[in-house]
C-alpha cells in the first residue's frame, strides 16, 4: 500500500513539475514577444474614456500593431478594475498604442487621440464619467511634449475655442488591465455597451479619418 501511494505522489509531482515547466515555457514566450515589441516598435500611451473604444480606434491605424488596455496616470501600486473605479487611485483607463515610427508617426497619434474624443468635456467621455475617464497625452520625452501641445493650442484657436482639459503628462508607469478587458470589443461585438457605444465611436472615427485606416 505504502508502494502504491509513493508512486501516485511520485506520479502527481511528475506532473507538477512538468506543468509548472510549461507554464514557465509560455511565461518566457510572451515576455520575449513583448521584449521583441519594446525593440523594434515605439509605444505612446493615451487616455480618453473607456479603454474599449480607445483601444478599438487605434487599433485600426495603419501602423499600429498593438494596443494594449491598462492604467496610468495614478498614484497607487498595482491598480486594478474595480480599485480605479473608485476614483480613489488617481489612474486613467489607459491605451499603450505599440506602433511602427516607419508607417506611422507620434503627430498622427496624436491627430487620432484628439481626433476620436471630446477633449472638453471634464472627467468623462459620454455615457462614462469620473476621474478615471478623464482625457490625457502622455508624453515620454520633450519632443513628444511638444507635439502634443502644440496640436493642443491649434485646436484650442482653430476649433475648441480655448475649451480643451486634456491632461498632458509625463508617462511614468503603465499597468497592463485584466485579461477580459484585452481586445473586448472585437471579441464581444453584441454586448450591449459595445453595442451601443464602442462601435458608433469606431465608425464615427473611420468615416472622419479613412485615409489613416488600415486596408
């Protein structure tokens, strides 16, 4: 008996052990992807609303490999879902918008940001309000600081009047969100507020930019 219960510990620690070997496998394969895209890509973060549609819309520019939902812009460690939702955290439903410099520049992101939001209103992009929906272009370097408010005050003139909030901040740390949020919209095209609200922004974006649209 004593035989038979060694052998099945044995047999379950075997199997441990090679579980835990490819889970380490898998765990290695996408830290080398996202290295492999930290080498040969840029990345820009923004903040306008729910990281949903955002995603969505950047993720359909020509140039842009991946867009990445998360956070940014807070004060707290590791935040998540629900603890940004009691706006308690000081962070930003976030985009991390990995893009080809060769096809497509930081400016044109930043034509795209502006161009897919309500950069006037306060904490909040209809139907979604609080702190951590509010607008922001974060900047990783003075050049980039420089093209975002530059197209700031050329808005401000030529269409805003003055009236933009968008936040322009240095980007410090961005926090990937939970698994569920990634690619939500694609991948839940009949939920109700995808529905009724990621796909109409989408489509309002691509009728106002086609020439920027992948093919």
């Amino acid at each position: 008996m004593k035989v038979l219960k060694f052998a099945a510990t044995l047999g379950v620690s075997l199997v441990l052990i090679a579980c835990f070997g490819f889970s380490k496998k898998i765990d290695k394969q996408k830290e080398s992807k996202l290295l492999l895209q930290n080498k040969n890509t840029k990345v820009a973060y923004f903040a306008s609303g729910c990281f949903w549609c955002v995603e969505a819309v950047f993720e359909s520019v020509s140039g842009v490999e991946e867009a990445v939902s998360g956070y940014a812009g807070g004060h707290t460690l590791n935040p998540t879902y629900n603890s940004i939702g009691t706006g308690k955290t000081g962070h930003a439903e976030t985009v991390a918008v990995y893009y080809n410099p060769n096809k497509v520049s930081f400016k044109t992101l930043v034509k795209v940001f502006f161009g897919s939001h309500d950069p006037t209103t306060v904490n909040g992009q209809h139907p979604d309000y609080g702190t951590q929906y509010r607008s922001i272009a974060f900047y990783s370097n003075e050049t980039e600081k420089k093209i975002i408010e530059t197209m700031i005050s050329k808005l401000n003139k030529e269409v805003y009047k003055g009236n933009i909030v968008t936040e322009v901040t240095k980007h410090t740390k961005f926090y990937k969100a939970e698994e569920y949020h990634q690619d939500f919209e694609r991948r839940n095209p009949n939920q109700g507020y995808v529905k009724a609200v990621s796909i109409p922004r989408l489509n309002r974006f691509k009728a106002k930019f086609p020439e920027l649209l992948k093919h």
